[in-house]
C-alpha cells in the first residue's frame, strides 16, 4: 500500500474517531449505553470537570492509532473493576460528607463510603469512552474506501494526462 495513502487513512481514523469519543461523554454513554450514575443518583461524574474529555489523547504510530490519557482514574472508568479502600481514601470520603452537612443524598454516598473497611473494595462500573464498537468499525471502514477510492482516482488522472 502507498505510504502517503496509508498515512491519509490513519490520520483520517484519528481525527473521525477522536470525534466520536469525545462526543461520546456529551451522549452520556458509549455510542448510545448510557452511563450508570452514580450512588447517589446523580449522572456519571466522568462530565463533572471535564478534565477526562480533555486529557484524551490520540496518535499514529506505525500502522496504528492510539488512544491515551494522562488521568490515572481513566482505565478504571474506560474498563470498570474495583479499588481496595485505604485509611486516606476513608479519611476523604468523612471529610466529603462533613463538607455536605450530613444531609442530602450526596452526604449519604459519602458517609456509606466512609464507613467501608480498610481493605474493603469499591466495585467502579464501566463507563466507558473509548474502544471497540460496530459504529467505530463501519467509520473505519468508510474512511479505508473514501481513501482507496480517491487515491484511485488520482492515480488514473495521473495516468490519463
């Protein structure tokens, strides 16, 4: 395959897909599977700050394109799992509740959070934003024949002239 093509393809990918996961955290979900909320029942924290959406990062290297972020929390939501509860984390989640009043549903996730053992462990559901899914396939795919079918068409120009 033609270097220049490949690269036009690559870069195309980079630039759709970076698009439809970052609209992926204004849909509330990943292409359409809304989020969980959270304890207390509020929509996903993942589009409180906004710092997530921000830090994704997107790159050709070699034949591929990779996503990344520089937020440490982003695995965990990308994939869902559980963290163990430390003495740092239990010391938090008082001072949350504390900050709250004691009232309100928010005060209540935090005190039901503060009251978990040490060593205890915090299921986080997956909320994810970036990956594998049919929409993204069907984009790629759209993106190779557009790509083929214009280089194509360059190469019979070219011929023709």
């Amino acid at each position: 395959m033609n270097k220049n093509l490949l690269n036009d393809i690559l870069n195309d990918i980079r630039v759709e897909l970076s698009d439809e996961f970052d609209m992926n955290f204004s849909r509330g979900g990943f292409f359409g599977s809304a989020w969980k909320n959270t304890l207390d029942g509020r929509k996903s924290h993942l589009q409180q700050s906004g710092k997530l959406r921000r830090s994704i990062r997107a790159k050709v290297s070699g034949s591929a394109v990779v996503f990344s972020s520089s937020e440490p929390y982003a695995s965990i939501h990308n994939e869902g799992g559980e963290i163990t509860v430390t003495r740092k984390m239990q010391r938090f989640f008082w001072s949350q509740y504390y900050e709250q009043g004691k009232r309100g549903a928010k005060a209540e996730m935090y005190k039901k959070l503060a009251i978990k053992r040490v060593g205890s462990t915090l299921k986080i559901p997956q909320r994810q934003f970036i990956g594998d899914h049919s929409k993204m396939r069907e984009s790629i795919k759209k993106i190779v024949t557009e790509n083929v079918e214009r280089s194509a068409v360059t190469a019979f120009q070219k011929m023709n002239t």
